[in-house]
C-alpha cells in the first residue's frame, strides 16, 4: 500500500502512527516497506533510533541533487527502510518556487519504484507543497485525531482537503482512509468528542483508539517503538488491533523478530 498519516494539527500521534505502520508491515507481514518521513523535524527517524549524519536526505532527493536509493537508509529492523527528513526540508518548498509541477516531485521520484511493497509517509503538520506532494501520490490518507473538544473542526476540514486532493492533484486514487482518535483517557470530555467523531464520521471512524500510555513515550526516547520496548504492555496491543483494523491481520510473530532485532 501508499500510505500517509495527515493533520495539519501538532501532537495528534502522526508521527508515532507512521512508524508504528511501516513496522508492523515490515515485522508482522514481512514485507519490504519504505518509511518516508516528509517532516522537518525528523521524528519519524528519530523514534526508530535514526541518528542524523551527512548523507542526503529528503530534501536533496526532492531538489533532484541525490538518487533516491542514495538517500535511503537500512534500519535494524528486517524489511524496513528509511528516507530520513531534517530541517533543510523546511526550505524546499521555496526552493522548488515557480518550478514545472511542484506538487508532484515524490510522486515522479516514486511511482516507477518496485522495490516496496509499501510506502508509508509521515507528514508535517501544515498544508503546503510537502503536504500536496504527499496527497499527489498515496492511495489512503489516515487522520489521527485527538480527542480535544477543539479537534473535531480540524478533522472535518482534513478530510474536505482530502477529497478535494484528488481532483486539485489529478490523483484519482487517493481516499480517506480512517480517521482514528487518539489520546483516548476515560473522561467525560474525551467520551463525548469521541461519540461525535463517531457519528460525524460513521464508517470513516476507526474502531479502535488509542489510548494515552506514557510507555509511548518512553520507547521512543530509545529509538524504539512499543512492541520492541514494552511488548506486553496494554499500548503493545492497543497499536496492534488497530494496525490489524486497518491493514488486516499480523502473517507473522513480529514481537519475535522484533526482539531478534532490539539493540
Ligand atoms: N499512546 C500515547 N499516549 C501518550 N502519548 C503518546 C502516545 N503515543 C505517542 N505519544 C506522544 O505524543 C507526542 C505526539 O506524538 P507524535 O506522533 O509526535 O504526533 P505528531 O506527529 O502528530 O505531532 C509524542 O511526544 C509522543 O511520544
Ligand atoms: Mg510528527
């Protein structure tokens, strides 16, 4: 699959959801799966333990001045690559300025690769060139949604530019994925804006939330996601059921493999 996780709001769990997709289809299905991180800054790479170094990144790929091979990296996970972002990201969008089709750059760069099976892609948290390059060329878009009661109008609005996408971008096949509510705590609040994501979206809402758990948090200041930090925890299982909500289920033990590959 091409895959982006999307929201112009900060802090909605973009970030900690791409990765955790683009491991689960490298760890629990086996699959070779190209993670892209298309936010300055960088933190898709950072929770999986990337450190930043020299070589090119994102940006240089989408200026046309690096191969994309060239800019993807090996991770320590088995089937799971990485094409890492860093701030001079953030300049690319002026640098492109008054160029010939600027929004379609990572679609050109992708479209004829047949090494992965998926492209999983993190996103900034604005509605720019980045965010148009990415909605050029995926097929699902999903919105993680906290459950503030000032989240609800940014989800409506996400999923209004994600139909509009398809017909500003000439990109037929993208959809709404789900829109999946995060940050789930038990309180009347989180309760009630749930119930009207619900009804708001219908089908479009995942089943599955997930729910706050600091040991997010912590697995990722280790360069790790949950499975690999905390695989027994209640979050272990949590990000997997939605995993398995939205891809269909696990083919193969990832919690073994993943131990295999824990630094
Ligand atoms: N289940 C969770 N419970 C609590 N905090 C979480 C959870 N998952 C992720 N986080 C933390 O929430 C913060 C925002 O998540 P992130 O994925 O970076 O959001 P975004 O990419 O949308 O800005 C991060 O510090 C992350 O570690
Ligand atoms: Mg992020």
């Amino acid at each position: 699959v091409k895959i982006a996780w999307i929201n112009e709001k900060g802090g909605t769990l973009k970030t900690t959801l791409a990765t955790h997709s683009a491991v689960f289809f490298a760890a629990f299905r086996g699959e070779n799966t190209l993670l892209i991180d298309m936010d300055p800054q960088g933190q898709a790479g950072k929770s999986l333990g990337y450190v930043a170094d020299d070589g090119p990144t994102i940006s240089d790929v989408l200026l046309g001045d690096a191969d994309l091979q060239d800019a993807i990296l090996e991770t320590s996970i088995p089937n799971l690559y990485l094409l890492p972002a860093d701030k001079s990201l953030a300049d690319v969008p002026g640098r492109l300025y008054g160029q010939a089709d600027v929004n379609g750059r990572l679609k050109k760069l992708l479209i004829s690769q047949r090494k992965y099976k998926n492209v999983v892609i993190d996103s900034p948290p604005s509605i720019g060139v980045l965010t148009r390059n990415i909605l050029s060329y995926v097929q699902a878009a999903y919105i993680p949604v906290n459950l503030s009661f000032l989240s609800l109008d940014g989800a409506a609005e996400m999923v209004q530019t994600i139909v509009a996408s398809r017909k500003e971008l000439g990109n037929n096949k993208l959809k709404v994925g789900k829109v999946v509510p995060t940050l789930y705590r038990r309180t009347k609040l989180a309760n009630a804006v749930l119930e009207r994501l619900e009804q708001h979206f219908g089908d479009d809402c995942a089943q599955t939330r997930i729910g706050v758990s600091v040991k997010v948090d912590e697995a990722q200041s280790w360069g790790r996601t949950i499975w690999q930090h905390a695989p027994r925890a209640k979050a272990s299982l949590n990000f997997l059921e939605l995993m398995e909500e939205l891809y269909g289920k696990a083919t193969q033990d990832g919690f073994a493999l993943l131990k295999k590959s824990n630094r």
